[in-house]
C-alpha cells in the first residue's frame, strides 16, 4: 500500500456510504493505519446524492479538506453515474468500483474516458440473496478492500466478523448473512 | 501510553464528560445542539455516569440550567453550535459575571443566512465579548484534549469556558486519537470545590444580584482580570498535562516559525491543511510558517506579537467576518497585539475564508503564501480586507 490512500464515495441518501466509509476507516485502523472518515454534508434527504471520504496513512495525515484526486472511487449506487462526475480528479493507476450487475466492459464507455481499472460488483444482488434485502453497503466495503488491498483480506474478514458479533449482538441472525455477502463479494468483485 | 481509539469529534468530546462524570448537564437534545448530548445521555441512560441530564426546551434554558447548577456548587456542562450559540447569548454573559466556571462544547457552525449547516467561525466569534474563555482545536485530539483542561482552567480563574471545534470537519469526522486512561483523568481533573455556592447552609449569598453604578464597574474590572490571569493558567495546565500525555500546549502554536519570512494566522481545523501546505512549500525552499491560536479568550496578545515580530508579511485568516467593511475579529486583535507590542515592521493582509462550509485546501492556502510572496516584492499590501477563493 502507498503511504497515503485516499478514497472518495458516491451514494444517495439513506444508502448508507457514509457508514461504509466508517467501516473502512475502522478495518484500516484496526490494522494500525491512521484513518480519516469523513462525509461531506448537504441538505440531507433520501435519495440525493451524497460524497463520503476516507484517508488512510500510515503517518498522521492533517489535512482537513476533501478529497479531489482520490485513489480509488465507489459508487454505491449505479445511477448516479450519469448524474455526478464520479471519475472527477480520480488517478489513473487506481480504480473505480461500481455497484452494477453489469460487467467493467459495459460501463466503461459510461465513465468519460477513464483509464484506470473499472471494477463491478453486483452488491444489490449478494444483499438480496444473503441479507434478504438491499443493503449494499457489506458488499461495497468486500469489493474496495479486495480491489485496493487496504487491509489484507484475511485479517479483514476476521476483523469483520469482531465487529458484526459486537454491532449485531442483539441480533446475531444476521451475522451470518453478512459474513457470506462479505465473502461473496470478495470473490465475486469483476476487475477490468 | 493512552489508549488508541479512532473517534469523530462530537464522540471524543462525549467521551471526555464520561471520564470526568460532571455533576449536571443541562442540554437542548435536538438540532442544532449537536451529537454530544445525544452520546452523553446513552452513558447516563447505561449507568456509566451519575450526571443529572436535564433535557430543556431551549438553548437559553440549557444555560439557565447550567447557572443554576453551577451556583448550587455542581460542575455544569452543555454543548451546542450555530443558532443555538446565539440563543444561548443572554445567559452566557451571566454565566460569566456570575463568575460560574460551566464548560461549553461548541461545534462551530455557520448562522443563517442563507441558510447553511456547515463549518464557519461565525457563531463562535459571535459571542466572543461575553466573557468567556475560549479554546480552539486543529484535531479530535486537541478538541478531546482541551476538554480534559478545560476544568481546571475554568475553576482556576471562576469563569466559564467554551471548547471549540470544526463542526463537521472534525465533529463528524473519524480520526485517529489517543485517550487518557479513566482513572488518569479523575485525578488529573479533580474534585470541584467551589469557595462560594449557593448551598453552603453556612455561607448565605445571592447570585446575580443587581449593582449599581456604584458597583457594576468594580465587577467587570474582576472579570477582566481574572481573563487575564487565565492566560498563565493555560500555559501552567498546558504543561501539566503534557507532563501526563506527552501533548503539550500552550496559549498558541507556532509551526515552522523559527526563520520564517512570511506567516499566516490561523485557527481551527485548517491549520492542519496549512501545515500541510507549508511542508510542500518549505520543500521548494520558501521560508513559510503558521501561528495557530489555540487561546482566542483571553487573547495571546504577546505570544502573537513575539511569534510575528521578524516576518515580513503575514496574512490572518477569519473564519466569518464582522461586516465593518474593515476586517474580520481575529485581524483586528492581531494588529492591535502587533501594535500594543510596538512591532510594526510586518505587513499584514486579512482573509474571510471558508464561509458556510466551504472547503479549504492546501491549494487554498498556497494561494496566501503566493500573495505574500507578492508583497514581500513589492513593498504594497493592496487591499487588506480579501475574500478567499470566491466568485466576483
């Protein structure tokens, strides 16, 4: 990993990228890295598009600004695509990670001639299957972690699993669900 | 060694109170009075703290209730932002001419209009005259950290303190930071023991009595006093506590200042994004530096005069502006500091910047640095009163 890391989220209100970039934060730190999660706020309501951001170092990073020439991108939500500019600034040795059933090679023709790697995942689908309903947020942290090689994918899973038996204790039926969709999409993530 | 935790700013703050188990808080629990309460009131719900939460209808009535508290002889705390600051205006100058050490959380945010949630100094500077101490954080860290003081600074001089941070910026944001073991924090913090309060059966006083003319003057030179004798005990806990975590602080915090040309004057969470700009430009070979203020209330008028005195320019930034078509606060105490200190070599420039959130970069902050460099060159300042990054 490069010394800095930096990671910028497109989802729409009521998603949830905020909480995933939390998620990302805590499994970067829980490895020893300096982390920053942050969401940029804006007149909150359901279904606007929303921007979260992450930092990760491994020195104290004191910047205190957005991100405009991220790493990588997610987007958690496949239509916003055509409404935001989400590969703005974003490097073309790393990666964007998009929410879709469709394949890299569908989408790339979508994102403005970015050359980086475009990476699919069809996270809606594992949610639907594992969790019973659409939340793709396990999904899209599996996908990032597995494309940007943040954290090491096996002390990632088993930090996850720490953090669902302590987040989902008063419902652990819903562990189980989570760690598949986690897994899945570890393995189901399109690289192209 | 602390205890390695990743924590937005609003939750250090929370964390903070829980260690320290104040007597009351008195708290409007919705917007805009931020999360503090909400985190504060799952520790007193669970038991971990024995605080009185006293939920009110509004941000005056949160301050009432700390007055109150405060009086009988309780530590009192509240936390609040934006519009919320500025409805509490009334009681915080009694607070203060009380002489009730109540500590205030503020997340700093901009007031309407137009309406806006985000990042700005306005309210903060707002209240600036009321007579409170005020303290500045860069980090989570330092906002959790100034916390931690923010007592014995208070109770030291018997007047209340506000701890301010970025809202959003660091409030809502997840950072790394180091927290101070439990125990390490009680002692550290103490007992409160009040000379004076309202339920000392054997000493029967009124609080917040009316005075006359004959009266009223000798009471504001106190608490003019005791603003001024804060600036020692700043200094004297800053050491302290660094004795205990190894962060060590002070009324300011200078960076890169030693043989630096050219300085800005910056508060808040944009000094780290300064700092950050000063490193790529001290890499070119420019002799940069900052002057964070850590200490807004009372006013480090001799650190900063000391800290600017061999500069050739410098450019203080505000975060909101006084309207005066002059200049923003923190430039005009800065050069009433240079002036009351008989520094007058450097010129200075002032910035309104980051208005109602708007996002500050370190490409931002180069910008300043390239204009200084213009009047080290040329001699002229131009313009002093400058709009950072705005369309015209």
């Amino acid at each position: 990993m490069k010394d800095m890391v930096e990671i910028r989220w497109h989802g729409r209100g009521g998603q949830g990228a905020k909480t995933a970039s939390l998620l990302l934060a805590d499994a970067a730190f829980n490895t020893g890295k300096y982390v920053q999660g942050f969401p940029e706020y804006g007149p909150e309501r359901m279904g606007a598009p929303i921007t979260a951001y992450n930092r990760i170092s491994s020195e104290r990073c004191t910047v205190h600004s957005n991100i405009y020439y991220p790493d990588y991108v997610v987007v958690v939500d496949e239509t916003l695509i055509s409404a935001v500019d989400v590969t703005a600034g974003l490097k073309a040795d790393g990666a964007i990670v998009i929410n879709s059933g469709k394949s890299p090679e569908e989408i790339r023709p979508l994102l403005k001639g970015y050359e980086g790697k475009v990476c699919t995942i069809d996270a809606g689908k594992i949610s639907e299957e594992e969790l019973g309903k659409n939340f793709p947020n396990t999904p899209m942290l599996a996908a990032i972690v597995k494309v940007s090689g943040i954290v090491e994918p096996e002390a990632f899973v088993k930090d996850m699993e720490a953090s669902f038996h302590h987040k989902f204790a008063s419902k652990p039926h819903v562990i189980d669900g989570n760690m598949r969709a986690l897994k899945r999409s570890m393995e189901e993530v399109k690289i192209g | 060694m602390g205890i390695r935790e990743r924590l937005s700013g609003n939750e250090a703050v929370a964390v903070a109170m829980r260690q320290i188990n104040p007597d009351v808080m008195g708290a409007f629990p919705i917007t805009p009075s931020t999360e503090i309460p909400q985190y504060f009131s799952t520790y007193v719900d669970n038991g971990q703290v024995d605080t009185e939460f006293i939920a009110v209808e509004s941000e005056h009535s949160a301050m009432s209730t700390c007055i109150g508290a405060q009086a009988a002889g309780c530590r009192a705390v509240s936390a609040t932002s934006s519009c919320g600051l500025c409805y509490m205006t009334e009681m915080l100058y009694v607070a203060a001419s009380d002489r009730l050490p109540i500590t205030l959380a503020v997340s700093c945010r901009a007031l309407s209009g137009p309406i806006n949630i985000n990042n700005d100094h306005s309210d903060a500077m707002g209240v600036r005259d009321t007579g409170w101490l005020m303290l500045f954080a860069e980090t989570n860290q330092e906002v959790y950290d100034n916390y931690l003081q923010a007592m014995r600074i208070g109770e030291a001089v018997e007047l209340p303190i506000m701890i301010c941070q970025d809202g959003f910026i660091t409030s809502h944001a997840i950072e790394n930071i180091e927290l101070v073991e439990d125990d390490k924090v009680k002692a550290f913090v103490g007992e409160y023991n009040p000379k004076h309060y309202l339920l000392n059966k054997d000493e029967p006083m009124a609080v917040g009595a009316y005075a006359t003319p004959t009266y009223y003057m000798e009471a504001k030179r106190q608490q003019a006093q005791a603003m001024i004798d804060a600036k020692d005990v700043i200094r004297k806990v800053g050491a302290e506590f660094g004795e205990m975590t190894g962060r060590t602080y002070g009324l300011i915090e200078k960076y890169m200042m030693d043989d630096a040309e050219e300085a800005i004057v910056i508060i808040g969470s944009s000094a780290g994004t300064a700092k950050a700009a000063i490193n790529e430009l001290r890499a070119e070979g420019k002799k940069v530096g900052l002057i964070k203020i850590r200490s807004f209330r009372p006013f480090p008028s001799e650190d900063i005069a000391e800290a600017l005195k061999n500069v050739k320019a410098f450019a203080v930034m505000d975060k909101d502006d006084s309207f005066n078509a002059h200049c923003g606060p923190i430039y005009a105490e800065v050069c009433a500091a240079l002036f009351s200190n008989g520094v007058v070599g450097p010129k200075g420039i002032n910035y309104i910047y980051g208005l109602g959130g708007r996002d500050v970069r370190i490409e931002s902050i180069k910008t300043v640095y390239a204009e200084l460099d213009k009047i080290v060159e040329t001699g002229c300042t131009g313009e002093t009163y400058r709009y950072l990054e705005v369309r015209e």
